[in-house]
C-alpha cells in the first residue's frame, strides 16, 4: 500500500540542532574546531606564530599613530597594554561570529549528506577563536611582565569576564549562521557592523576619555555593549584598578549585570532561533 504524499510546500524537516545524543554533540566541536585550528597554519613555515602577528602588527600600527602622533592614552597607566588587551578581546569577538556567519553555507555538502547535529559548526567556530585567544593572551601576559605589572588578586575576575564573551559571541555566532542560510545580505551587513563596533567600543580610547568627552551618560551606553564591558572590566581587573570598572560607571555593582544579562539574553535567543531553524538547512541551502 502506498505511503500518503507530504502535502505541497510543507518543508521538510531534517536533523536538530543538538543531535540526539549530547556526548557526540560536543565531542564533533570539538574536533571541529581543533582540526580546523591546525588546518589554518599547516604548511606555514612559523605556524602558530602568525596568530600572534595579527594582533600585534595591529597593535602596532595603532600604538604609533593614536599614542606617538595623537597622544592618546596620555597620563593613562599602561595604556599600551591596554590597547593590546582591547585588540585581543575585540579579535575573539570578531573571529568568532565572523567565522560562524558563512559556517553553515560552507559545509553544505556535510550539511545534505550527513546526519549530524548543525549546532556544532558555528559553535566550533567559536570555540577555534577561544584557542586563539589563548595564544593572543600570551602576548599580553609577556607584554605585563615587560611593562612592570604585577599579579593582582582581581584577575580571578577574567575567566568570568571571557565567559560572558563567550555567551554573547556565540548566542550572535547562532542567530546569524542561521539567517545567513536563508539571507545571504548578512555577511555585508555584519562587516559593516563590525567596522563601526570597533570604534564605538573602547579600544583606541578609555571609558575615562568618554566620560571627560561626552558624560557619564554616553559612558553608560557605549558599556551596555558586552563587548565594550569586558574590555574595560579586563582593564581593571588585569592592568590596573585606576581603569573605570564597569559597576563604577553605572554607580554601583548591579550595574554589571546589564551586559551579562544582555549576554545570557542574546545566548537564549540564539539557541532558540537556531534550534527552530536546524531542521530545515538542508532544504534551504
């Protein structure tokens, strides 16, 4: 007896976001992002060293024109490291929602053949800028001790401050790889924002200049943003407490709980978003 017909232009649904089984969910990012990682330097004569190179050639750059020719960051304790700081974390960002937009399109051809939770490649994504980073801090660790910092009992604060880093890339490295699959403008559009993320967070500057510049109210609104909070909060914590902690600007410690809980919302709705959309990649792509 033959099996009734799918009713016209009803999609077709394929497999979930996470999979059905969560040790293998994790275990495929996991060699995802590692293979990829090694992938990206093999055959490079120095390797792992580039990653480091694109920071501090950056930072380079940066440090001459805004700090030698402009004066920027005068009177600021350390600023250089500062600045280095803002690049690396401000990379992390990039690298992880950048590589994640396109991730999905790019591996159409595993996404039609085989049968495997779609979560894992942006995630992987995100995880491969996590294994940068690590290699960028070491740059900024050397950069320290050369400069003549010292440990301080507020760096226990920095594996939080990545943490909610993480969240905010990732729950944005989700809702756009999933968009992308159905509107290719995301990728344009991201790059623009991504250009005018990097000089609408404190990077160049410190939220200190803000304030001198423009208010305490301009300062309160550019630190809404994840990304601008957890550099600022890694100055204080890492470099020296005479940078602006994020609770001070808001006047009071509740105020950090504005970007974290901007960070956890946006993890939500991007888990939400790609769980209802995984289903139907395949179909869509």
């Amino acid at each position: 007896m033959s099996q009734p017909s799918r009713p016209a232009g009803r999609p077709i649904r394929g497999p979930g976001a996470f999979g059905s089984d969560p040790r293998h969910f994790w275990r495929l990012t996991w060699t995802l992002a590692t293979t990829d990682f090694k992938l990206r330097f093999f055959g490079s004569a120095l390797g792992y060293l580039w990653q480091l190179m694109r920071p501090l050639m950056l930072f380079a750059v940066m440090y001459v024109i805004f700090t030698v020719v402009l004066g920027v960051g005068e009177g600021q304790p350390l600023y250089g490291l500062a600045l280095l700081l803002g690049i690396v974390l401000f990379q992390f960002f990039t690298d992880s929602v950048s590589g994640a937009v396109t991730s999905i399109v790019a591996r159409e051809g595993l996404i039609r053949k085989v049968d495997f939770p779609r979560l894992a490649i942006p995630l992987a994504c995100v995880l491969q800028a996590l294994f940068n980073l690590a290699l960028n801090l070491i740059a900024v660790l050397v950069f320290l001790i050369f400069a003549g910092g010292s440990v301080l009992a507020s760096w226990v604060q920095f594996p939080l401050i990545v943490l909610m880093l993480v969240c905010f890339s990732s729950g944005l490295a989700m809702i756009l790889s999933a968009m992308y699959v159905r509107y290719r403008d995301v990728e344009p559009i991201w790059d623009v924002v991504t250009q005018a993320l990097f000089y609408g967070t404190p990077i160049l500057y410190t939220i200190s200049m803000v304030i001198d510049k423009a208010g305490i109210g301009a300062a309160r609104i550019l630190l809404i943003n994840p990304v601008a909070s957890a550099i600022q909060q890694s100055r204080h914590a890492l470099i020296d407490a005479s940078y602006n902690s994020v609770g001070s600007v808001f006047g009071s410690l509740s105020g950090d709980l504005i970007p974290v809980g901007l960070s956890i919302l946006t993890l939500i709705v991007g888990l939400l978003y790609f769980r209802a959309s995984a289903p139907y990649m395949a179909e869509r792509l």
